[in-house]
C-alpha cells in the first residue's frame, strides 16, 4: 500500500524498477524532515570534545556540553531518518536491512543492493546525469537535487564525485538562456559546488520576480 507525504505518493520500495524513483521520493521526504544532510553525510556527525593545549578545566566542560547536545541533536535527527526511510521499505527490506542503524548506512545497504554493480554502474549513472536538462519553467532546487541524487548513487558505488564534474554537468544542463550567467562565474565558484548552487538558486529566484 502507498504511502502519501506532503502530497507525495510513494509505494513502499519492494523491486529493483522501483528504486530509481523510489530514491528521488526518499530524498523528497528527508529533505521536508530536514534530515536530508545527516542522511547523506553533507552534514557529518560532530566530533565529542578534546582539550585544547591550555585551556582550563571550567572551559573545557562548558563546551563539552555544547558540543554534546549538538551530537544528541544529531542523532536525535539520524534516528528521524531512519525511522523515515524504514516507513517506506516493504516489511522484507525493513527485515533485510535491519542491522543498518544509521541512515546512511541504511540508503548505502538499500543502494548496494539495487543498484548494477561493476563497472557499468557508475557509466549508467553519470549517462542520466548528462541526460538531466533544465528548463525555465523548472524548479532549479528541484533541479540541482535531482543531480546530487545522482551524485549521492555515484558516491554509494564507491565513485565520488568531485565537485568539479559536478558543477560542469550542472552548468551544461541549463539552456541558453543562462549563458550570460554561466560566462560570468569566476574560477572559484567553478569549482566550488556550494558557492555555485546558491549562486544559481540566487539567480533563479530573481528570475522568478
């Protein structure tokens, strides 16, 4: 039975067919969580706190403790995701994937079990990515998180992808209509994939005014 989220309809994930666009939808919905950046580690799990050379005892513990509730918090978060993705498993895969604790062991373990293995893999991947075209009437985060979905699945093969090819086959998706933007970029937003998305994100919604 299908499962509706924020009016995304989503069939528990139960077949290879399905994973492909079963994959966007889960990212959709940690996304709408706000737990999209723990489930793909772009935000990693904090360090507990060492000691500073010279740094007295008083201070120490007091940003022990900070950094403490930032690692509960996050885990408050990774178990969110879990729970998130678990939901939208078939009660076979939530068995079969069970000793995956963390959600991004969990969408690796899902994915290394999906997904074509060898090298075709990753050549299958990077094919739908140069294949992804950005229209004016689109949305640019959809857009840009539908080629990080590409990434994250390049990323679970054991191929990661440098910022770099990521922002030249963002940039080679988008019409002409956005050459005047692209001609513009300076060399350290080229090869910087955050400084590049919200440069984009940035033009797109003062497009849209």
């Amino acid at each position: 039975m299908s499962t509706t989220f924020d009016k995304i309809t989503i069939e528990p994930l139960d077949s290879k067919e399905q994973y492909p666009g079963w994959l966007i939808k889960i990212h959709d919905v940690l996304d709408k969580l706000q737990v999209l950046d723990i489930a793909t580690r772009d935000e990693k799990q904090p360090d507990p706190a060492t000691k500073n050379h010279g740094e007295t005892a008083e201070s120490f513990e007091t940003r022990s403790k900070e950094v403490g509730t930032t690692i509960l918090e996050w885990d408050r978060k990774d178990r969110k995701a879990v729970r998130a993705i678990r939901f939208h498993l078939s009660n076979e895969l939530v068995k079969h994937f069970s000793s995956a604790v963390r959600s991004y062991d969990l969408l690796h373990d899902i994915a290394t079990y999906y997904q074509p293995h060898g090298a075709l893999g990753p050549v299958m991947v990077k094919r739908n990515m140069s294949q992804l075209r950005f229209s004016d009437s689109d949305d640019m985060q959809k857009h840009i998180d539908k080629l990080r979905t590409y990434a994250f699945d390049l990323l679970s093969l054991g191929h990661e992808l440098p910022d770099e090819e990521f922002n030249s086959t963002l940039l080679l998706s988008l019409p002409e209509s956005w050459d005047s933007v692209v001609s513009t970029l300076e060399d350290s937003i080229l090869s910087n994939q955050s400084k590049l998305v919200s440069r984009l994100l940035s033009e797109a919604e003062r497009r849209a005014h």
